[in-house]
C-alpha cells in the first residue's frame, strides 16, 4: 500500500467516524435493548460495549491530542467508573425500596395512570427518555445555579477534570447518584411505566459516554435533539459563561427551548486552572478548592 492510499483510507475512516459514529452506536444499543427489552444484563454490556467502541475511537482519532490519559490514569478512571455504577445501581435499589410504593399509591389515587402501555415500545421509550432529561436538565441547572445544591450534589467533582474522555460519563462523586438517578425513577415510577425505561437508561448511558468522547462528531440533524460532545464539552469549560449552558448531558433539546444552548469550542474544561486530585475531588461537597472559576456564587452570576 502505498502513503497516498494510507492517507486516503484514514481520511475515509475520519470521515465515516465523524458522521456515522453516534447515530451507529445509538442504532446498535437501541436495537440490542428491542430484541429482548426486558433483559436487565444489557446495560451493563452496552456500557462495556460503548466504552470499548469509544476507547478505541478516542486512541487513535482524537479530538484533542492533550487529552489523551496515560495507562495508568486508564486503569484509575476503569476501576472508579466500576466502583461508581456499582454505587448506582445501589442507589437504585435504594429509590426503589423507598419510593415505590409511596409513588404507586399517588399514581393511582390521582388517575395517573395514564402511560400509553400499548404504544409501540420504540416511541414509549423516547417519551421516557425526553421527560427524564428533562428533569434532568432542571435539576443539573440548579446545581450550577445555586452553590448550596452545588456543594450537597458533589457536582464539582464531576466537573474537576482538565481532560475529559468517554470514561467521564460515570466519574462523579457518589453522592450524585442521588441526584443523577432521581429523573428517570420519578418518570418511571409516576407513570408505571414498564418495560421502555430500561431502554431509556441504555440509550441516556450510551448518550452520556458520547458526549463526553474526545472525538470530533458530526453536530447537524442529530444535534437537534442529542447531546453531541462538542455541545457537552463545551458545558465543561472553565469559563463561567460557557459551562453555564448545554445542561442536558443525553438530549440538547431542552437547552435550545429554555435559552441555555451554546454551540462553541472552548479552549480549557475543569473547575479552574489546575485539577484537584482524587482526594480533594471526594472533599469538593465539603471544600471548593480555592481556584474554582464556575462554581455558583464564586464568580459572576450564572444564567
Ligand atoms: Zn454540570
């Protein structure tokens, strides 16, 4: 093979990654949840599968040559995004228990009731997907608005890295697993809605990886109502102004209706100019560090 036709095949791959990388992943997930949409064991294996799709992309088509993390920084990110899934799944189980059937009581004196059971699962799992992130988009907005929800979410950790990857989408500190689950169980729960909220959670993990992916990605069409990384980088700046938009972290089509969205690269992520370490992260509920650039009530006031 000669170097014109090695030059031309990965500008062909930089290509077909560019435009087809999101809207493959989310049809392959989607697709793997519809032929057995009960099956709880794939969304552990689509977050696997993603991670694996997305390492790779990230290795050898980054986005930002700077970010990329040593092996062993890898092995760190790994064993802390296992640790913290296990603690989501634990928070899970917690919500469950608690409010279950307190919401199935409230559902049913109120007529709630009301879930279309009998609409195609497709279009039940997109109403599960849009209404939690729209909570979502609410409730990461008022982390960012108000330091006390700030400081008790532990959202600075989450925010306290200077290079970001698609291992990012499950670092942030325990105690935000309260917040970051409460959405889609409140949605599920108000509206029993079945089988489609697992599909949900699959395609809001699978969404959450990309847009944290240091990898240039088509914006156009998808970004109309998906979070693309460009969009979700961006709400990782440094810089108040710009990490005070894009809050939706799977669906951008909040942001554009609420006035939030900003379509921009920016030059530095994090909460400041340096990044804390591990354990000034975990601290971050307690202690901002003294560097901090967006945290609310620090700075200028946020949108
Ligand atoms: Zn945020």
């Amino acid at each position: 093979m000669t170097q014109t036709d090695a030059a031309a095949i990965e500008r062909f791959l930089h290509q077909a990654l560019f435009y087809c990388l999101q809207p493959v992943l989310l049809v392959i997930v989607i697709s793997c949840w519809y032929l057995d949409p009960t099956r709880e064991e794939t969304y552990l294996l689509v977050i696997i599968f993603v991670q694996l799709v997305l390492g790779f992309a990230e290795q050898y088509f980054s986005a930002r040559p700077a970010w990329l993390i040593s092996t062993k920084e890898k092995i760190r990110n790994v064993a802390l995004v296992v640790v913290l899934t296990m603690s989501a799944l634990a928070v899970t189980e917690l919500y469950q228990a608690w409010l279950s059937s307190p919401l199935d009581a409230v559902r049913v004196s109120i007529g709630l009731d009301i879930w279309p059971q009998d609409w195609p699962l497709l279009v039940q799992l997109f109403m599960v997907f849009f209404l939690s992130e729209l909570l979502w988009y609410w409730m990461h907005r008022a982390e960012h608005r108000w330091n006390l929800v700030w400081r008790l979410s532990g959202h600075g950790s989450h925010h306290s890295f200077k290079k970001l990857g698609a291992l990012n989408f499950g670092l942030n500190h325990p105690v935000e697993y309260f917040f970051i689950v409460l959405p889609s169980f409140l949605v599920e729960l108000t509206f029993g809605v079945g089988t489609a909220a697992l599909g949900a959670a699959i395609l809001t993990v699978t969404q959450t990886s990309i847009a944290h992916a240091n990898i240039v990605s088509n914006t156009r069409l998808i970004g109309l109502l998906f979070t693309t990384g460009k969009y979700h980088i961006c709400h990782h700046s440094a810089v108040l102004k710009e990490s005070n938009t894009n809050y939706g972290c799977s669906a951008i089509i909040w942001d554009r209706l609420f006035g939030t969205f900003l379509d921009k690269t920016i030059d530095e992520a994090g909460t400041g100019p340096t990044e804390p370490t591990l354990w000034e992260k975990f601290l971050m509920p307690f202690k901002e560090p003294g560097d901090t650039t967006i945290a609310p009530g620090t700075s200028e006031v946020g949108i």
